[in-house]
C-alpha cells in the first residue's frame, strides 16, 4: 500500500498548486495515480501536462471541487482512501465463470473503465485468452507441460512467460505490476496466475496502455467503437474479427 507522507506534508490551511510541489511529493502523487490507473508513463518527480491531466480525471472521478491543478488535504485524504482499497479486498466471487464476470465488470468500473463498449471488449478479450474458461491460464496451457517446454524454446523471457486473464510477459512487466501492488512478482511470478491479481493486470493494462502502449479509450470511447483495432492494446491484429464478434456478443449482453 502506498501511504501519502510526502504529501501529508503540504499546508492544511489552503489549497496548494501542484507546480508548487517539491519533487518527491510530485514523485508520491505519481505513484499513487500510476497504481489507480489515472497516470501511464514514468515516475519522474517532474510536474507536467501527464500529471496535471491524470489528476484532474482523478478529480473527476472523485468528485472533488477544488482547482483541477491544485492539492489540499481534501483530495489528498481522498486518494488515500482508494488507495487503502487493496487488491482482493471488493470480495469478488472467481469460482464460477459468471462470478468472474461480473468481477472484471465491476473491476472495469472501478478504474474508469465505464462504458458499456469497453466492458464488453475486455470480457471478450477475456473470454479469448482464456480459451472461454474465464480462468487464468499459463502461455502454452494447452500442453502437457508449458514450463518445460517454454523453458527450453522461450528462455529469453522465461520464467517471466504469459500468465493471466491476459497473457502478462517479460521481466520488466512484471517487476512493474508487483510494485504497483506491492508483490514480489518477480521473485514468485507464478503469482499472476491469482484471480484478483490477474483482474488488477487486465484492467489497469487495457486503462493505461501498459501492454503495447494502446489504451482501449484509443479505440474505444464516447466518439467511436472500434472493436477490432482495440485488439491493437493487447496483441496487433492476431484474431483481432474473432474479438470483436464476441465483444459484440457481450455488448448484447453488458
């Protein structure tokens, strides 16, 4: 859990603006907004356009009043409190299919993920990684022993190989979402086959574009519905029409 030091340090007598900030309490309010989805990039401890735009959509989603690119213990006591709501901790329900549904639409929510396009691309996304199991799987699930054979033909990325709802890949990814959720991915990557870690790795990828650098609201949005360049946020086109048909069927049903 991240706990607001830097920033508990700020004035309480008014609202402070964040160019006002020094950089390590910049650097916090990256860190927290980067763990809830609002910041995608680096943490820099530099103010800029990123930290400014992903505070004012936290804002807005928090329903808070003040100046968009100002801080006060207000906003600051907000964002620890959706901080202090730690992974697994909503209850979802992962022992049937639809349980798990309904977690990924809740957990979609839950990140800004609202519209009903959107939920109904990443259930289907979902749904084909998956295999239709709407259960974490492992890359090369299919054979008798994924380990030992991605082992011997992936060792460049082994054991780091795809784990998940959706298939998370490569050291440095996962060494980037086990300190967004503060566990050692790294050391015990079999973690990201857990349901309520593979949710967070799901939605807060398709939120920030941390799979290919595509968010889904680039394809996705009030303005256009693009269900098979959406499939460019996970993997380019690879059975990009076959997503899309059933992200449509889960519109139908969303």
């Amino acid at each position: 859990m991240i706990t607001l030091t830097e920033l508990n340090a700020i004035s309480k007598d008014k609202a402070t603006p964040l160019k006002e900030l020094t950089k390590a309490q910049i650097a916090e309010l990256q860190a927290a907004l980067l763990k809830l989805g609002y910041l995608t990039g680096s943490i820099d401890g530099f103010y800029g356009y990123n930290t400014c735009n992903a505070w004012a959509k936290f804002m807005d989603d928090a329903d808070i009043d003040h100046e968009a690119d100002s801080i006060n213990t207000g906003s600051i006591g907000k964002l620890q409190q959706m901080l202090n709501d730690p992974i697994g901790a909503r209850g979802y329900d992962f022992s049937t299919k639809t349980g798990t549904i309904e977690a990924i639409k809740c957990e979609c929510i839950c990140h800004g993920i609202g519209l009903k396009t959107q939920i109904a691309y990443v259930l289907a996304t979902a749904d084909h990684e998956t295999n239709h199991t709407f259960k974490p799987v492992t890359e090369a699930y299919w054979l008798d022993d994924p380990d030992a054979y991605l082992k011997k033909h992936h060792a460049d990325y082994y054991p780091y190989y795809g784990r998940g709802y959706v298939q998370l890949t490569w050291d440095y990814n996962y060494e980037k979402f086990g300190k967004l959720i503060h566990k050692d991915l790294l050391a015990y990557p079999a973690l990201a086959l857990e349901p309520e870690i593979a949710l967070f790795v799901l939605v807060h990828g398709f939120k920030t574009g941390a799979f290919s650098g595509r968010k889904i609201s680039d394809y996705i949005n009030g303005q256009v519905t693009d269900f098979v360049k959406a499939r460019y946020c996970i993997n380019g086109q690879d059975k990009a029409h076959e997503i899309a048909e059933l992200a449509r069927h889960y519109l139908a049903a969303v």
